[in-house]
C-alpha cells in the first residue's frame, strides 16, 4: 500500500509540473547509498553552485510529455 501511495504521489507531481511548466520533471535513478555528490548545501547556494546529477542519470521513461 504504502509504495502504491508514493508512486501516485510522484506522477501526480510529474503530472502538474508538465501543466505549469510545459517540459517534463527530470527524474534521476542514482545507485548509490547517499545523495549528497548531487546535494546542494547553503555553502554551495553562496557560491552560485547547484549539485545536479550528470544527464546520463535521466530517467527518459519517466517523461510524461513526448517532445
């Protein structure tokens, strides 16, 4: 029950971020223990620096709109 509920949760927002934004959420699959090569701290933000992962890790089945 509780991993049906997460799915719906994350296509709901993939669903309303298409509407609002016209483009597809990226949605990244990383296979690793911690996120936090791709975290953005409050350090990184004074910087001008945002962690992001690299486009290898896009998930295009995840895309809802086909551009």
């Amino acid at each position: 029950m509780m991993r049906f509920r997460r799915e719906e949760i994350i296509d709901i927002l993939k669903h309303r971020f298409a509407e609002k934004m016209q483009e597809n959420l990226p949605v990244f699959g990383i296979e690793k223990s911690s996120l936090s090569d791709f975290t953005t701290t409050e350090k990184d933000m004074k910087r001008g620096t945002s962690r992001f992962p690299p486009a290898q890790y896009r998930l295009k089945s995840e895309d809802i709109l086909a551009l």
